[in-house]
C-alpha cells in the first residue's frame, strides 16, 4: 500500500563504495519525525530512510535542508512487524520572491 505524505527533509547523503568486498550504493534521508511526548520528553527528532541509489542525491543536492517535500511511503510487512519504504521523494518549489 502506497501512500503520500508531506513532510521536512533535515539532512541527506549519498554513499558508494566498497567495503570488505562488499559494495554499497544509497542514498539516505532524514525526515522530521515527532517524538512520542511524555512526561520526559518533547521535540522533534529526524528518522533515516533510504531512497534508492546515490544518484538519487543529485535530485538534492541543489537545496539546503531543511526543506517541504512530498513522500511516497510503503508499509510492508512480514506478518510480525511493518516497516515504512521511502519509494520517492519530490521537493516543494521554492517560493517565488517579491520584487
């Protein structure tokens, strides 16, 4: 099941390389995530997703975070827990400025 969700990009970053022999290519994003707020906490902390491959970086890289965007998030599941899958990621345009 997909669904949109508009949300604050904190930060994001690309890595590819090798490592051990094993190679690795991703690009990470940090969304503005509540906290559940008790009687010893509040604020806002900021949730890891991959998107994709390091390419996906370059479609950022351009903006200085934070910033709105638009999620297409997936819940998957394997029957014990769900994990939420960043599937794409679109950057709101930027204001327009006054003259």
């Amino acid at each position: 099941m997909q669904m949109q969700s508009d949300v604050v990009v904190t930060a994001f970053k690309a890595s590819k390389g090798d490592f051990n022999g094993t190679p690795y290519d991703s690009t990470k994003v940090y969304l503005e995530t509540g906290i559940l707020a008790g009687e010893r906490s509040k604020g806002v902390i900021a949730s890891e997703y991959t998107w994709g491959l390091s390419d996906n970086y370059s479609k950022l890289e351009h903006l200085d975070p934070p910033f709105k965007a638009k999620a297409v998030l997936q819940q998957v599941s394997n029957g014990r827990s769900v994990t939420t899958i960043l599937v794409d990621l679109i950057p709101e345009k930027a204001p327009v400025q006054a003259k």
